[in-house]
C-alpha cells in the first residue's frame, strides 16, 4: 500500500521540490537552486529559533500564512532587507509551496493563503553610474605592481567593456578569451544563455599582459584569488570598495553615492547609448532578454532629454494662478 500523500513530511517535500522539480524537471541554473537554497535555510533558522524546532521536525502545516508574513517581516526589520530581497525570498516559498499543492491536496485552502500573499511594490532608485572621468578613476587606482592590483586593474577594465553582471565575471575561464584579430569574451549569463561581447584593444592588450601571469590552464579562473580560486561575488565588491577609496579623493561624492559592482554595467549601458549605440544592441551586449529592460537607460539619461527639450520651443503663455471653485476641490487641493 502506497504512502498516504497527507503524512508527506516538510523533509521530503523540500528534497523532492530541489532534486525532482528544479532540476530534474525544470533543469533550473546553478544560481536559481543557490537562491532558493539560502531561502529556504533562513526560514529554517527563522522557525528553529521562533517555535525551538529542528528543521527535520518541522510539518507543512508551520507554514502558515502568518508564520510567513512573520518571516518576511523579519527579513526587512530584523535583517535590514530591501523590498526586492523581499520579494525574492517570497518568490521562492511561493515556487515550493505551488509545488506542495500537487502533493498535497487536502492543504489547498491553506497553500491558496500563503499564495495569496502579495509582492510588495517599492520606489525604484534612479540609476547610479559612473561619469567617464570617474570610471577611470577607479580603473587606473588598484597598484598594478602587486598580483592582485594588477588582477583589480584587468577585472575592472573587462567589467567596464563587457557591463557584465559580478556572476558573469567570477565565471569567466581562461578558454572564454579570444585574443586573435576580432577580439572577444564569451559571457554565460543567466538562464544558461550565452552572448559574446567585443573587447576594444586597450582591453585586449591588458588581457594578453594579464595571461603572462598566469597558468597556462585554459580552464583556469581568468580572475583567481591568490589562491588560484575564483573570486567571490563579496571579494570583488571588497576589491572595488578599495578602489573607490582610493579613487574619493579625486571624487568626495563617492563616500555619499551607493556604488557596486553592478554600478560598472549601468555605466557601459549609459555610456553606449550616449555614444548613439542603439538601444536593441545595447540590450544584446548585457544580454538582456528584450529591449523593454534596456529602455530604463533612456529614462535615466538626463543629458539625452535636456537635448530634447532643447529642440522644443519654449511656449510664451501668460501665468494664470489656479483657483479652487468649490470647497470639497479645495479641501482636495490643500493635501
């Protein structure tokens, strides 16, 4: 006689929902199975010191609506989150807990709660980027003398060329240059898809120098630590906070602006359609899906609409001040 499906424990569900669906089934990347896997291991924490539970006894039925909202809400206040982490975090229970649904039947009133809870919106930021002469500032400021100076130096310059993702660079293999005549990178991005970008010929040359120290391994890290390891996604955010430290006293405004690894590739995006690179090439040089993504830089761009506004002429109208003609308008108003 087959298992009751109701006595599935949350242990085998959780197993089963990795190994069969998100591999198996959905074969999803390496970096979809790491964020549900940190997910998953904050909520167990979460429940583990909120109800004194070891993860392998907890049931389907902690899950609940409220103990979810209690989880979410300590991502935000007790961990300082953003709403887009947030909203990561519920994305991936929601991706579960649909799972569960199949296996579960008899819990569907209470998998159509959890569901049911909303993503919460949030102010997106104006983009921050780099000025031409402050993305050189920090390009040029690692000490190219040392090891990991020299490595600091090539790794912003490829991140400069590529606007690749941090991921996408801490991946790169030796064997993903191409240094013959029509020199190249070959980038793997997300959802397994590739795209090869051009290097210019300054990138190239630092590339070639780059090679002279290391290993002859095609297989090699192209930006190894000095264990010949590849860096972590924290390093090269430590490895440009030095840069930028260094780089401040030319430019004070660094120590008030939120700049990150990302800041590289919203820089090469603003600086292409600045250039007048079309908007549909730009999107297939940082690999993204549709242009649609791509139009954030446009709206960014507020060189391009003072340019635009130029070439509006300024209506000459009289100034007529607004008056309110009915009370409940004015109580409008005055909010």
């Amino acid at each position: 006689m087959s298992k009751n499906k109701l006595e599935i424990s949350l242990s085998t569900l959780i197993q089963d929902f990795f190994c069969q669906r998100l591999i198996t089934q959905r074969n999803a990347s390496s970096q979809t199975i790491a964020s549900y896997r940190d997910t998953f291991r904050l909520l167990f924490r979460y429940a583990q010191e909120k109800m004194k539970k070891v993860p392998a006894s907890l049931q389907f039925e902690d899950l609940n609506t409220d103990f979810v909202l209690k989880f979410l809400d300590y991502l935000e206040q007790g961990r300082g989150n953003s709403e887009r982490t947030r909203n990561l975090r519920l994305a991936a229970i929601r991706s579960f807990i649909r799972y569960v649904s199949y296996r579960l039947p008899g819990s569907l009133s209470s998998i159509q709660e959890v569901l049911a809870i909303p993503l919460k919106r949030f102010d997106r930021p104006s983009l921050e980027f780099f000025r031409r002469e402050e993305v050189e500032a920090i390009i040029t400021a690692p000490d190219k003398t040392t090891f990991s100076g020299h490595r600091d130096f090539v790794m912003f310059m490829t991140l400069y060329n590529t606007g690749a993702r941090v991921s996408e660079i801490i991946k790169l293999l030796v064997s993903d240059i191409c240094l013959e005549s029509k020199a190249s990178v070959l980038i793997r991005g997300k959802g397994r898809k590739e795209r090869a970008v051009p290097l210019w010929s300054s990138t190239k040359r630092h590339l070639k120098r780059w090679f002279l120290q290391l290993k002859s391994d095609l297989h090699e890290p192209l930006f190894p630590s000095r264990g010949g390891q590849p860096l972590s996604r924290s390093g090269v955010e430590y490895r440009l906070r030095l840069a930028i430290k260094k780089a401040a006293d030319r430019f004070p405004s660094f120590g008030k602006r939120k700049l990150s690894p990302h800041t590289f590739r919203h820089t090469t995006a603003m600086h292409l359609l600045q250039s007048g690179v079309d908007i549909t090439v730009i999107a297939l040089w940082l690999g993204h899906e549709s242009p649609a993504t791509t139009h954030m830089y446009v709206e960014a761009d507020l060189t391009m609409k003072e340019e635009a506004l130029k070439k509006l002429q300024d209506p000459s109208l009289k100034r007529v001040r607004y008056q309110a003609s009915d009370s409940i308008l004015s109580f409008l108003e005055s909010l």
